[in-house]
C-alpha cells in the first residue's frame, strides 16, 4: 500500500507492535500464575507451551497489522475494524467480549493480590475476604 494515498492522520501501524501487544496481553495476565503452571506442567512442556503462545501472538499481529494497514488505514482500534470487516454485530460481541476479558483479569489481579497480602502478613490471620474487600476498595475508586 502507498502512504502517499492515506491521509496525513492516520499512521500505520507496524506488525511488529501488535505482535508484542499481543504477546504482552496474553502473557503479561498469564505471568502471574506461570510459576504454579510451570510446576504443574514441568519446564520443558511449559517452556513448549510458552513459546507456542507467544508465536501464535505473533502471527495474530502480523495478521492484524497487515488487515489493518493494506485494507481499513482509517481504524483505530479493533472495535472499528471489527466493525469494517464482519459487521455490527461483530462489533458489539467483541466490545461484550473485552468487557468480560477486563471483569475476568481484574478478578485474577484481586485473587492474586489476596493471596500476596495473605502470604506478606501470615501473623495477622485476617480472613481472604477482609483482604480481597481491601484490594477492591483500593482498585475500584
């Protein structure tokens, strides 16, 4: 495609930042339980299913860079170019979607922060849900 027909506004973006978008949403979320993953499936396994992970992200970008950039400059997000590509509806399921993504990963960040909290204060015996009610106190406002 020729930057010289897209309109000043809007810029490409690059396979490469939605690669490593992507590998960081998956696997930034995902470093929190790696430890125990890990252990449960073993180095050489995890280690597998990490690198399988990170390569699918990979692919996923260059495939939503190269949608986004040769097809629909004019997006700026992936509502947008859900919207362009499959339609409306598509376009509201993904926005339901990532709504539920941010419900399910802050609720993974309360339980992780609980079992922190629990693990740096084992003296003091306070119940998980006295600390878990601290930890949304703290996130909500």
């Amino acid at each position: 495609i020729s930057t010289t027909s897209i309109p000043p506004q809007v810029h490409l973006q690059h396979w490469v930042f939605s690669g490593f978008m992507m590998v960081g949403y998956i696997l930034g979320t995902g470093a929190l339980v790696l430890p125990s993953a890990m252990a449960s499936l073993g180095y050489v396994v995890g280690m597998v299913v990490c690198v399988m992970f990170a390569l699918l992200s990979i692919y996923v970008g260059i495939i939503l860079g190269r949608t986004r950039n040769n097809f629909y400059p004019e997006c700026r997000s992936y509502k947008m170019l859900a919207r362009a590509c499959v339609g409306p509806r598509f376009e509201l399921s993904l926005e339901y979607l990532t709504c539920l993504n941010w419900f399910m990963t802050m609720a993974l960040y309360v339980l992780t922060a609980v079992k922190a909290f629990q693990s740096a204060f084992y003296w003091t015996h306070i119940c998980g849900y006295y600390w878990g009610l601290g930890v949304v106190a703290v996130m909500v406002p």
